[in-house]
C-alpha cells in the first residue's frame, strides 16, 4: 500500500512541477478574484509563449470593465465567464489569451492509469 501511496505522490509531483510558461500564474491574472488581477508581468511569459501582444491600453480598459462588471453585481467564478464577457473585436488579444488558458488540459493520463492499475491489484 505505501509503494502505490509513492507511486501517486510522485505523478502528482512530477505533474505539477514549476510553472514554466506561467499559465496558472496568467490564468490568476484574468480572474478578477485574485490578488495578481490585470498584472501584466503575470501575463507577459504566457503571452510570448503564444505570440499574444496585449498593449497597456487594451489591458487597462479590460480591467476597468470588469471591476466595474464587479461593482454591479457580475460574478466571474472561472475563466469562461471572464471569456464571455471578452468582446473579440474589442479586446481581441487578451480573448485569444483566455482561450489558450481554457483550452489547456487539466489534467493527466498518468494518474488515471495509476488508478487503473491499483485496481488491478
């Protein structure tokens, strides 16, 4: 029992290892719940990565809709909703940033074979 509890500690280490390209760091910043909200250095190495170009301005304005989105009442518990009121001509690179974050998986077949494999057992 304690080499298959091992064996998950491990995979799990293994899968979430540093953030690299800073997605998560980038996902925090375009969830207007979190402290690093509208960062743009939190940003800046997901937006290489891609090739995505936010300008201060198109990011400044983002931000100030959705604080004022929030003052009204809008809640934004993920990143789809942030993305459904991302208007594509208004804000079209920070849009094609959303939808790089929400398109990345979440999660690994490694570990669910682990599991497959405990059955097995």
């Amino acid at each position: 029992w304690n080499e298959i509890l091992n064996c998950q500690i491990t995979e799990l280490n293994n899968r979430y290892q540093h953030d690299t390209y800073g997605m998560m760091t980038a996902a925090a910043a375009c969830m207007p719940t979190s402290n690093s909200f509208g960062q743009r250095q939190s940003l800046q190495p997901t937006c290489t990565f891609y090739g995505i170009t936010i300008d201060d301005t198109e990011l400044t304005v983002f931000v100030q809709l959705l604080k004022r989105n929030i003052a009204q009442g809008t809640n934004y518990p993920s990143l789809i909703e942030v993305l459904d009121n991302c208007n594509v001509d208004t804000f079209p690179n920070i849009n094609s940033l959303l939808r790089a974050l929400i398109t990345l998986p979440m999660t690994t077949c490694t570990v669910e074979r682990l599991f497959s494999t405990v059955n097995r057992i």
